[in-house]
C-alpha cells in the first residue's frame, strides 16, 4: 500500500475525477490508515511504498505491478501522468531477492487489469482490456507467468479496469458485474464460473466489486450495502471500510492494494 500523501484530482482520466472539486487530504489519508489497520487486524503483513511528489494516483498501488508465484510482470501505464509510478514498484520488487521481475513491454496496469485464481483451472489469469490495458499484454503475461490467461473485454468507461468489474472472493470463485463486459466475454465468464456472486450495476458504482478478499474476510467500501450481503450470503465474512475520498480518483479498496503471491 502507498499512504495518499500527494493524493489530489488534478487530471481527469478516468469518468470519476472531477478536477473541479478539491479533495480532503487529511481524510483520504484517515480512511486509507483505516484500510491499512483493518487489514493488519485481520493478521495480514502490509508493506508500505514511500508515496512520491507529483504521482497523486500513486495510492492505487494495484497497478503497479502484477505477481504470481514469485514472478513479478511489470506495469506500463497508458496515461504519463502515472508512468513513472511503474519504477517505484520496480525497485520494491527488485530490493528483495525473492521476486523475479520482468520488466514489460505492452502497456498493462497492473492488478488493475490482471486478477489471479490459483485453484481455478489449475491457476488461471482473468485479464481486462479495452480501456487501459493491450490485449498484447494479455499475451505477454501468459508467456511471463505460464499461466493461461484469459482475455475479457471491458466496455463501460465507468468500470475502466477490470477491478471495478470483478473480484476473487477466494482462489477459485469470484464476484462480477456483467454489464461491464462485452455480451462475448459475459458468455466466457458463464462458462468458466457459473457459480459465481453476480452483482449489479448499484453494486458496481458502489464500488463493491473493488474488494480485497482473503477467502474469508472480504474488505470493501461502505457505500457498497447491497454487495456485502451478497458476499455474506455466498458465505463470506464482509468488512466494510470508508474510502469516499479515494472513490474521487476512480478507486476503493482493491486499487489501494497490490497482493503479493511470493
Ligand atoms: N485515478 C486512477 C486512474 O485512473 C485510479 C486507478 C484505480 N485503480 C484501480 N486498480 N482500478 O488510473
């Protein structure tokens, strides 16, 4: 995680930010201690990135990077406004000797667009694309990892990444929304998990697919009333956490947390 130290809306490139309205600094960095305490006390170990001057998205921390078992695939943002976020990750990764890092050469960001299901299919990939990430990178991915990655197409601006649309609520069963894919991709998430926690559009805008699960715990926004007792239903343990201000930036609590799967 990275404390949203410089956290400001100072460009638009996504249809959440509104750069006309300031943000609550001192809040922002309330709620993300928040964030940060309420993963801590569910026994899990947070490392924390120092935040740098002049990256105000540096607090989505999802997409810098994306690791599967000990191989780390570098991030490439799209916008340059978050390019030089992608070192930061790099020298964490590359300070400790037990991470692979493979720099990348497509334009992927990171968790953002990569979620990982290790008891799914024997350990699959769900990858999005069509509004940040290249379908190329999808293809880079498969060949960094050796896992099969499979590509789904994102079609509302509103759910720009893929952890806006769907969450692993365990390693082999997750949550979507299937609005936000293309009618093609919808039939392949059918096909792959017809078992899946479906939400809807209230939840998606809520921010409820933006989660963060331990397979058990599952840690999402507030204002996400509606999908925290869809995940109770399915079994799951919902930890609500306030992250109005992060939401500002186009993000909640899944892009303030890069998993590492050492
Ligand atoms: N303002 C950031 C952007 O548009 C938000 C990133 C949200 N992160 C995420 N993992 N979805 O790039």
């Amino acid at each position: 995680m990275c404390p949203p130290e410089h956290f400001t809306v100072e460009y638009a490139i996504n249809p959440w930010m509104d750069t006309t309205v300031a943000v609550d600094a001192g809040l922002a960095l309330k709620q993300w201690e928040q964030l940060r305490t309420t993963l801590t006390g569910l026994g899990h170990v947070v490392h924390v990135l120092d935040p740098e001057p002049g990256l105000p998205d540096m607090v989505y921390s999802a997409n810098g990077a994306f690791s599967v078992d000990g191989t780390v695939y570098g991030a490439r943002f799209l916008y340059p406004q978050r390019a030089a976020e992608a070192v930061a990750h790099q020298a964490f990764y590359l300070a400790e000797e037990t991470w692979k890092f493979i720099a990348p050469e497509h334009v992927n960001e990171g968790e953002g667009d990569f979620a990982y299901l290790p008891g799914a299919y024997g350990g699959i990939v769900l990858a999005g694309y069509g509004f940040r990430t290249e379908p190329s990178a999808h293809a880079e991915a498969q060949e960094v990892l050796g896992r099969p990655v499979v590509s789904l197409r994102l079609v509302d601006p509103a759910f720009y990444h893929l952890d806006t649309a769907l969450a692993a609520l365990d390693d082999r069963h997750v949550t979507y929304y299937p609005g936000a894919f293309s009618p093609a991709s919808q039939r392949v998430l059918a096909q792959l998990f017809p078992d899946a926690v479906l939400a809807d559009r209230e939840d998606a805008e809520a921010f409820g697919l933006n989660l963060v699960s331990d397979g058990r715990n599952v840690i999402l926004n507030t204002e996400a009333v509606a999908m925290g007792r869809k995940v109770r239903n399915a079994g799951y343990l919902p930890v609500h956490v306030d992250l109005s201000e992060l939401k500002r930036g186009g993000g909640s609590v899944k892009c303030a947390v890069a998993e590492l799967r050492p």
